[in-house]
C-alpha cells in the first residue's frame, strides 16, 4: 500500500545569482508570473511575463532547449506555477527562490 503513491519531485530552488548566471549564458527561459502591471513597473532583463493567473501550456513561451525558471514577487507564486505546469503534465520543476525581491537584494539590475 505504501508503494503506491510516488512523491512528486521537489521544486528546483534556484538563487538570484544562480538565475543570473544561466541567463548571461543562455541555459534558462525566466518566466515572471506576475500580473502585466507588475511586470511593466520592474522586471528582470530577459524575463517573459506570463501570469499566473492566465498560465497554461499553450500561454507558456517556446524554450528552445533552456530550463524554463519561474519567477515571481517573493517566491509564492513562482512554486504555484511549477505545480500548475506539473498539472499540465509539463517537465517544469525550477523557480527563483525569494523572487525579485531576492534578486534586487542580492544587488542585481532590473529594467523599470
């Protein structure tokens, strides 16, 4: 009975430097699943806003053969959105741990 049920793979906690790194390098997709209003006031260079509220596989953009990362305000909504990918039945197991605010913390650039 106890084999029956397979934990699901924990999320991939990334740090800002980490996430920083493999974007100069070209390794990741950042997907910030913030709302567009948020986005617009500050953003990560490179970062492709696709909310959390309107997320699902066809809304998701095109790897291309990156990680896709997801990324959000503290951390909260990044994790929700690797569960709902997962749902999808998408391979999507990596987030920002902190979220922009960790990122800004951490002295890194954003684009307002």
């Amino acid at each position: 009975m106890f084999g029956l049920f397979k934990a699901k793979d924990p999320v991939v906690n990334l740090t800002p430097q980490e996430v920083a790194e493999r974007l100069k390098t070209n390794e990741i997709l950042l997907v910030d699943v913030r709302e567009p209003s948020e986005f617009a006031a500050e953003h990560i260079k490179g970062a492709v806003n696709v909310p959390l509220s309107r997320l699902s596989a066809e809304a998701l953009p095109e790897t291309k053969g990156r990680t896709l990362v997801m990324q959000c305000l503290a951390g909260g909504r990044s994790s929700q959105g690797v569960n709902t990918c997962r749902g999808f039945g998408l391979g999507v197991d990596h987030h920002m741990q902190g979220g922009l605010n960790a990122w800004k913390a951490a002295g890194l650039p954003t684009v307002r």
